[in-house]
C-alpha cells in the first residue's frame, strides 16, 4: 500500500517541480481554494490555535490571518515540491541569506555549530544554506512511516548538500565527526510540541504555558557547540530572506533553558509581526492544560 500510494503521487509531485513559478502559483490558488473552502484542512486545529494565542482580536482579524496562513500553506508546499528540480541559481536568488559573513564568523571560533529554527514562513528552502558554509550540513528530521516518501524527502532535502539525519543518530554522527576532525553546521526545528515526561521543560510560548524542546540546547552544551537562530522571513510570494542571530558562542556560559528562552522569544516576535507565516496546523498547544 506505501508503494502503490507512492507511485500514484510521485508523478503528480515531479509534474508540479516542472512548472515555471507563475504557473505554480496559479496551480497554489486553485490549491487554496480547493484545500480551505471544499475539504477545510485543519481548520478546526487552526482556529483553536489562532483564538488561543490572539484572545484579544476580531472574528474578523482571525479570518484574515487564517486565510492568509492557508495560502502560504499551499505555496510552501508546492515550493517544496519545486525542490526536486529547482537550480542551486535559482534557489539561491529566492532564498538569501542576509548576513553571511555570520556563518564565516561562527565557523572561525573552530567549533560546530547548532542552527535552531521555527516552523516560520519557509524551512524546506534552508537547504541552500550549505552553499554559503565551509563546514558539513546536517538536519535533524523526523522520519516518514512511508519508507519510500522518506526516501524522496531525504533526497530532496540533501540536493545541495546537506545531510539528513534522524532525531537519534544525532549526538553519533556529531560526535563521530568531531573525532574525525570534521565540523558541522546542524539544523534544528525546535518550536514544537515535545511527549509529555516527568522532567520536561516548560516555560510561556505566545503567552501560553507549554513543554519545549530543549535537545538543541542540551546537545549545544553537551558538545560545547555555538548556537545560533535562523530568522527567515517572507519578502514576497516566491522570495525569502534569513539572517543568522547568534545565541551563544558558549553554551555553558548560559543559564539553563536560557537558549530555548531566548530562541522561543525570536520566533514570537516573527508571529506577532505576520502571524500567517506561522505553521499554525500543528498542535503546538495541546498539552496546555496538562502542566502539574
């Protein structure tokens, strides 16, 4: 059943990584339409996230985010699928790094690097970072129950480069190639919601108390690694920017959670300025009532 779902879809997915852009934003709207007014994907979980962390806006103002949110969603999704065919040119021209003498700057302290993100305006694209570094790309991923859409997303994210690995490879791999002499810049997406332990974090994320992830922060001080947040935002439809905001060149130097704060602070801030560009279909907030 995973093959035969595979082979089905791939084809429609390299179809949509052929189009030109402004066919494939045509193809995006008809997406939306379909994906919001007909099917209502996650409207429900969106609603519920948008009225929680906005208690304070209109219907009005929540519809309006809410559609934006949906078409951003469709685009990013069939960017993703423009992946598998786009040029390291053309990636480079929509997706620019603003500042990277940052990078050249962290690679110089000769250390390894954690890179955190958030689940903001576009991650998939980040891919093009491994163009502007000298030291090894690596992304932590949670992989696909449908082995063959975990093979082509693998092969999708790793075009230019970057290596896939898995939540638990990844203190392995870091450390095999620290032994070997080989620094690396690894990606992290950490503003989601983690399982429920006894011991797990938790701290205020848009006002609301929730667990976070703190295993970017623990690897950092684990290894001794810099670490440092990814700020992509939104320019236009099709064109994005990011600029590198070190957190720490120490990591121990910091109190702890301090790095998980200050990183939650950054993707706030991105929400409150264009709440649509947040991935606002997760349930980052369901385990709100559940803090002992």
């Amino acid at each position: 059943m995973q093959f035969l779902t595979y082979i089905i879809v791939y084809p429609f997915l390299w179809s949509i990584s052929k189009l030109p852009f402004r066919l494939l934003y045509i193809v995006s709207d008809g997406l939306y339409l379909l994906l919001y007014y007909i099917i209502g994907y996650r409207k429900k979980v969106v609603n519920n996230n948008l009225r929680l962390v906005f208690p304070n806006k209109t219907e009005k103002e929540i519809a309006t985010i809410r559609k934006k949110f949906y078409r951003h969603l469709c685009d990013m999704f069939l960017e993703m699928a423009k992946t598998m065919s786009i040029s390291k040119k053309e990636l480079k021209k929509r997706f620019k790094i603003t500042n990277p003498e940052e990078l050249k700057r962290l690679e110089s302290l000769d250390k390894s690097v954690i890179l955190i993100f958030g689940h903001y305006a576009s991650w998939e694209w980040s891919i093009v970072l491994q163009n502007y570094i000298n030291f090894k790309g690596l992304a932590v991923y949670k992989k696909l129950a449908n082995k063959h859409f975990d093979k082509l997303i693998r092969g999708i994210r790793s075009k230019f480069n970057t290596t896939l690995i898995s939540t638990k490879e990844t203190i392995n791999i870091i450390n095999q190639n620290e032994s070997k002499g080989i620094k690396s810049i690894t990606g992290f997406l950490s503003d989601q919601s983690p399982r429920l332990s006894k011991d797990i974090y938790w701290n205020h994320f848009m006002g609301i108390k929730v667990p976070c992830f703190t295993g970017a922060e623990r690897l950092a001080k684990k290894l001794d690694l810099s670490t440092a947040y990814l700020k992509v935002t939104k320019v236009k439809r099709g064109f994005y920017e990011a600029e590198v905001i070190t957190l720490a060149e120490d990591p121990n130097k910091h109190k702890d959670y301090e790095l998980t704060n200050l990183f939650l602070k950054e993707v706030e801030k991105q929400i409150h300025e264009a709440p649509e560009y947040y991935f606002w279909t997760h349930k980052r907030w369901k385990h709100k009532d559940k803090i002992a």
